[in-house]
C-alpha cells in the first residue's frame, strides 16, 4: 500500500511542470503542438482497445505532421536550454502525458481524439493549423514574452489622434503667413525684438 501511495505521490510532483520564465512566440506555439500531439499520442494508446484504428490514426497524424513536430521539439527544448535547464524539457513532456492520461478516463475522450484524428485525415494536416490558432494556453505554459520590436517596426494605430495642423493650402496658392505672436502690439505692424 505505501508503494503504491508513494508511486501516486511522485507521479502527482511530475503532473505540475515547472514554472518557466516567459515563452516567446515560436516557442509558445511549439508548446501548442507539443500539447496536441501530446492529447493524440495518449488517445492512441488509451483507446486502442475501444478503437482499434486508434493508433494507426495517429501515425498517419504524425507522418502528416512530422515536419512541424520535429521543428516543434527543436524550439521547445531551446526554450528550456534559453531558461538554462535542460532537465525541465523532460519534465515538461512527462506532465503533459500525466495530465492527457487523466483526462483519457472520461468517457468522450476517445471520441473526440477519433474526431479530431478523421477531421485531420479528411483535411489534410488541418490539426497543426488548429493548434497554432487555439486560444488556450497549452499545459505548463505561464507566461508569453512581450513581443520586441525595433522602433523601425512600431506602427502608429490609425486611431491615434491626428496631430493638429493648420488648414491645407489649396494647390498653387501661397501658405498663409503665420498667426501674430501675442508679443506684437496690436495694430502697429511692428516685428518684437528678436
């Protein structure tokens, strides 16, 4: 009894991955594509009695998606190495995988992963372009970099207020002289000092 107490302790440390500093973007939707293959890589092994297509679904998924995931894997682990913990890269997945493997009890879980699986197969590798669109933060990932742009690249809201300028002077006419200075008598025509 206390093996298996001990067992359900550490996997329930493993379930919560660690926190990390921010994510940037390409790192955040390499998470989001470590997260869906992850959901899909659990169906297939969890539903595969109760659906016996499961696991061959999911390979067809992954030789759809390979380029992506390996793509994927590359940024995700550089995100752990940037965070100088390379260990965390594991831990990560290995949460991922505990909390799919949760959610694989409940009883529309194998429906859905086979939805999601046909709808890919019908639409040819639709499911990577989902996961980048999603709008839900993929398991383990607190925060998102504020994305940096040089100033070069900051654009101007065309809602921004207008910058207030004199009236525009129709085409050939001479601009208007600038507006007396308070400092100019009235009347007198006089410049002030200079």
């Amino acid at each position: 009894m206390m093996r298996i107490m001990g067992a359900i302790v550490s996997a329930a440390l493993v379930a919560t991955p660690a926190s990390a500093a921010c994510w940037e973007a390409e790192e955040y939707e390499a998470a989001r594509m470590r997260d869906l293959q992850t959901v899909l890589m659990v169906s297939a092994l969890k539903c595969g009695r109760s659906i016996p297509e499961m696991p061959a679904a999911y390979n067809r998924w992954v030789g759809r998606a390979k380029d992506k995931l390996l793509e994927g894997e590359k940024k995700l682990l550089a995100h752990f190495v940037r965070e100088g913990d390379k260990a965390r890269y594991d831990k990560f997945t290995t949460a991922l995988a505990n909390r799919y493997s949760e959610y694989a009890e409940h009883a529309s879980f194998c429906a859905r992963a086979k939805a999601l699986l046909e709808a890919d197969e019908r639409h040819n590798g639709v499911l990577a372009e989902v996961a980048l669109l999603i709008n839900s933060r993929p398991n383990g990932v607190e925060e998102v970099c504020a994305v940096k742009r040089p100033v070069s690249q900051i654009v101007v809201s065309p809602f921004d207020p207008i910058p207030e300028q004199g009236p525009i002077p129709e085409q050939g006419a001479a601009p208007e002289a600038p507006a007396a200075d308070a400092a100019t008598p009235a009347g007198t025509g006089e410049q002030p000092p200079r």
